[in-house]
C-alpha cells in the first residue's frame, strides 16, 4: 500500500490501516518518521536519506516530515508478516 505524500518540510500525519512497517526510500536532505504515540522515530538529517522504517500498529497514528527535494513522493506500507 502507498500513501502519497506532502513534502514540503512540514510535519504531517496520518494513519496505519494494518499491522506492519512504514517505510520511505529515497533521497531527501531531510527525512523524520515518528511514532505518534512517542514510541519509535528515525531522524536523518544527512545530505542524503536513503532508507528508514517505522513499525506500526492497525489504527495508529504516525507523522513524517521529508524535504522538498525529495526523489520519491511516496510512503509504503509493508504489512506484517503472519504466523507461519
């Protein structure tokens, strides 16, 4: 699933439909993705972001602030892997 996103250096949120990861991959000078609720964040504030990823609950929120010069306009979610 990928979610379209603003980015334009402010922070904005949105919400986990399932149980998985959140990830971007790309190359932005500034990438923040963060837990709502405080628990888990990555901050890379490098001349260039390659990959981060966040894991996320079904129904929780979480916020992403990425760059303007961002190369990929985009955020994925990978769904957890069930039990096997």
């Amino acid at each position: 699933m990928a979610f379209s996103i603003t980015a334009d250096g402010q922070w904005h949120e949105l919400t986990s439909s399932l149980d998985g990861y959140v990830t971007y991959s790309g190359n932005a000078s500034i990438v923040i993705l963060e837990i709502s609720s405080g628990g888990t964040g990555f901050v890379n504030a490098q001349a260039l972001a390659r990959r981060h990823i966040i894991p996320v609950s079904r129904g929780q929120k979480f916020s992403y602030l990425i760059s303007a010069d961002t190369t990929v306009p985009l955020l994925y979610l990978v769904p957890m892997r069930g039990e096997d």
